[in-house]
C-alpha cells in the first residue's frame, strides 16, 4: 500500500497540467477533474482501512533510506483528516461544477483546485519539515489566486492581509525549520523526535513555542487569526467553502502532530487550554457581532479551532481523540454551512442579515438543510457536534480542568444563539424580494454534505473508537519513529 501514497500527492498534481493544457475546453477539464478528485477520495478511504488495519504506511522518496531523503506517512490520524478532507473536496467541487459553469473564470479554477489538492494532501503525508513547509506553499499559493478568482478592487484589498500574514507566517516557518536543523541535524520528524532527547531543554522549548505560533497562524488561533474573518467571506462560496472546511484544520492537524510527536508529556497544557479558550471566546463574540450570514460563519470558524486545541490541551489519550473526532464532524459541518450560506446568496444577491428574510416559506428546504448542521455546530444533541463536544467535556472534567469547560459551554450557548440569529433573520420573519435562485445540483451537493454529517452522528460509536485508536499511536511517538525509522 505505500505506492498509494505518492499517487495520492502527484496525480492533483498531474491533473492541474493536464486542466492547464485542456485550456478553455470545460467538459474535458471537469471530467479530468471530478475522475482525479474522486480517485483521490476513494484512495484515502482504502488507506484508512488499511492503516487502520495493518498500522502506518511508509514511502521513501529519492532512493534514499530514512531519514535521508523525502518521506510520506500515513498513520490513524493522517489517514482519517485526509479521508475527509478528500470527501469534502470532492463535494465541494460538484458544487463548483454548478455555481461557476457560468462563470468565465471557471476554466482557470480546476487548475488552481487541483494544486491546492495536491498541496493539502502533501501536507497531511509528508515525513519531514521541509516537504511540510512545500506544501504548506502548494496550499496557500492557490488559495491566493482562488481568493482572488473574480478579482474585483474589494476582494483584493480583503485578501491582502490574507497574503501578508500567511507569507510572514511562512518566512517565519523557514527561520524555525533552520533553528531545527541548526540544533538537530535533521529535518525528518522521526528522527527530530529521538535526536530532540538529547537537545538542551531551552532550546526545545523554543521550538515548541516557534511551531506553535507558526502553526497557529495557519489554524487562526488566539491572538493570530484577524486575518480569516475578512479575506474569507469575499470569496466564491465554493472557494470559502473549501478553505472553510480544510485550511485552518491542515494548521490544527499539524500542531497536534508536532507537539504530540516532537514534545511529548502526559499533564494538562495550561499554555493550550488558555489559548483554546481565548480562541473560543474571542471567535463567538466575532460572531455574535456580525450582520452577515458568511462573516458569522467565518468567526465560528476561529471559535470551533478553540476546541480542537483543547482536546490537545488537555494531553490524555481521550483528550486527543475528542480533537480527532471534532476534526472530523467540523470539517463536515462548516463546510456544508457555507454552502448553505452561497445558497442564501443565490437567492437575495447577498448575504447581509437586513436583505435576507421569510425562505423558510418559499425555499423550505433550505431551511432544512441548514438547521441540522447549525445545531450540529452548536453541539446540540444528537448531531456529531454533541457527541465531539459531550466527549471533550467528559475528559475535561475527569482531568479537573473545570475552567475550560465552563468557557467550552458557555461557548456553545453563545454559538446557538448566533445560530438563531441567522435563523430569524433569514428563515423567518417578512419575507424578503427575492434576487435569483440557487440550482438543483448545488442543493443537491449540499444535501450530500448534510447527510455525511448525520453519518457521523448515526456513526459515533465507531468513529470514537477508530479516533481512540488514532490517538492512542499519538501518545506512542514510537509508533510514528518505528513506522519510518524501523529498528533504530
């Protein structure tokens, strides 16, 4: 199985050539697309099943052994953010297929969405440091230009503290991947997590403190996430769709690997539970304060990113599968939120809360697609939102970490209440002139997404055990270093 794992990386790749070469001929280019996404998709669930089966996948790159040389791994936990990253991508790109197929750009966009393919999928694989900062690139360099995408005056100017702040954040990657090179030796994460044993203590703490900020501004963490809420609601919905669902998770992905992996300990972080909480805090408050569907969802984005880095946070097998688990049901969840949301667009022309009212009426089905999965954010039962939520919460309290819990469902109450907030204003209420219609596809996609996260829900019970054996090999670096390293 490890021959997956570079056709996994190199095939988006592949493909947005061949889309570049296809030009301006759209029915060649989106079957190229759809054909390589949906094998991408298919490719991550057969590794799961395996990794979940047989232990981690390994692939040397280059002819060189470890920890020479470039090196992908898949274990529980990359293969389960990779499946549903891939899923969502999938979905996001038939309801792209709808939304831009009137669009004169849309030639352009099956290029740039399978190179952000490729660089979320490097990113979830890669072995070492610097492939990790190469596809941290791959990603954020076609987030750029979808950003970008209909290049009006507003949508540039939103997007430049975007571009500004990710390219500090990764000058500042390529200072610590130097730090860790200049202390180590090594750029390879398994090998950095046995030669960091015998580093200085001050200078691996350093380091712990580098990768957190680092990574913290990709995954918009507490006081490093002014960036999202501007640049993303300016976007193509299914661009703030997709950058929604995955972007910031690919920066929570990696923090937990690093800090579980590289500095392992089995007590509460204090330093994690207080950034979680401020992140929570400060993101509902944003959201509460809006006045417009996508500008709402984009501040609970930073307040769910709260509760992942709890589950981190608080350090203990369970802990880190409640984070795993919430990974799983938010990519889900915001992702099929803001699609919801381009419909709302479609249909009055925008998304503000004072031209929105009464398609509870005229479009019910709207209204149904977008109850569950607000609910579901909220973390009202029985939607996957609670069992993520009631999951951190348990752990939270047998740890004695009342305070965050306490902040955690405080958050939740807030959360629903800004979750009415769109309800009464756009579901309810006098019915509002209507601008235009969303399609039947993109309604259709979105039913699809709403649908995989009642799986997660209806499914609870395996997938909590499946993210305890993920984070059970978490707390076992030697797990990951045999996996790649073998006997040393």
């Amino acid at each position: 199985m490890s021959w997956l794992l570079p056709i996994l990386v190199s095939a988006p790749l592949v493909g947005a050539a061949l889309t570049l070469v296809l030009g301006r001929r759209l029915v060649p280019q989106r079957i190229a697309t759809l054909t390589i996404v949906s094998g991408t998709a298919t490719g991550s669930l057969a590794l799961l099943l395996h990794v979940d089966d047989q232990g981690p996948v390994t692939a040397q790159m280059g002819g060189w052994p470890a920890p020479l040389g470039i090196t992908l791994i898949a274990d529980r936990f990359s293969a389960i953010v990779l499946t549903v990253s891939t899923l969502m991508l999938l979905a996001v790109l038939v309801y792209a297929m709808a939304q831009l197929g009137r669009d004169a750009v849309d030639w352009w966009f099956h290029t740039k969405y399978l190179t952000l393919t490729a660089g979320v999928t490097l990113s979830l694989l890669t072995g070492d440091l610097f492939n990790l900062f190469v596809g941290f690139e791959v990603m954020l360099v076609s987030s750029y230009v979808l950003l970008t995408v209909r290049s009006t005056e507003r949508e540039i100017r939103s997007t430049m503290s975007y571009v500004v702040i990710n390219l500090l954040a990764s000058a500042l990657f390529l200072v610590t991947i130097a730090f860790t090179y200049g202390i180590s030796g090594t750029m390879n994460l398994a090998d950095l997590a046995v030669r960091l044993s015998e580093v200085d203590p001050a200078a691996r703490d350093t380091l712990s403190m580098l990768m957190i900020v680092v990574f913290g501004i990709k995954a918009a963490l507490f006081p490093l996430f002014m960036w999202l809420p501007d640049s993303y609601p300016t976007a193509p919905t299914p661009v703030t769709a997709i950058f929604a669902g995955l972007l910031t998770k690919v920066g929570v992905f990696v923090i937990i690997r690093t800090q579980t992996l590289l500095f392992p300990s089995d007590e509460p972080s204090t330093l994690l539970l207080f950034v979680a909480g401020a992140t929570m805090t400060v993101g509902v408050l944003g959201a509460i304060a809006q006045n417009d569907v996508k500008r709402i969802l984009s501040f609970h984005i930073v307040s769910q990113i709260g509760y992942m880095i709890m589950g981190l946070g608080l350090l203990s097998v369970a802990g880190l599968a409640a984070a795993v688990l919430y990974i799983t049901h938010h990519i889900i969840v915001k992702t099929g939120l803001f699609l919801v949301a381009g419909v709302v667009e479609a249909e009055y022309g925008g998304g503000g809360l004072d031209r929105t009212g009464g398609l509870l009426h005229r479009r019910p089905v709207v209204a149904a697609l977008f109850l569950p999965l607000a609910l579901s954010l909220a973390g009202i039962p029985p939607f996957s939102g609670f069992v993520a939520k009631l999951a951190l919460v348990q752990e939270g309290l047998a740890l004695g970490q009342g305070a965050i819990v306490a902040v955690s469902l405080a958050v939740s109450v807030l959360t629903l209440f800004s979750m009415t907030k769109i309800w009464g204003a756009t579901f309810w209420g006098e019915e509002k002139e209507s601008s235009g219609s969303a399609g039947r596809l993109e309604i259709a996609t979105t039913g699809v997404v709403l649908a995989l996260s009642l799986a997660v829900a209806v499914s609870a019970g395996p997938l909590s055990e499946l993210s305890l054996r993920a984070a059970a090999d978490l707390k076992d670096p030697a797990v990951y270093v045999a996996a790649v390293l073998g006997g040393r």
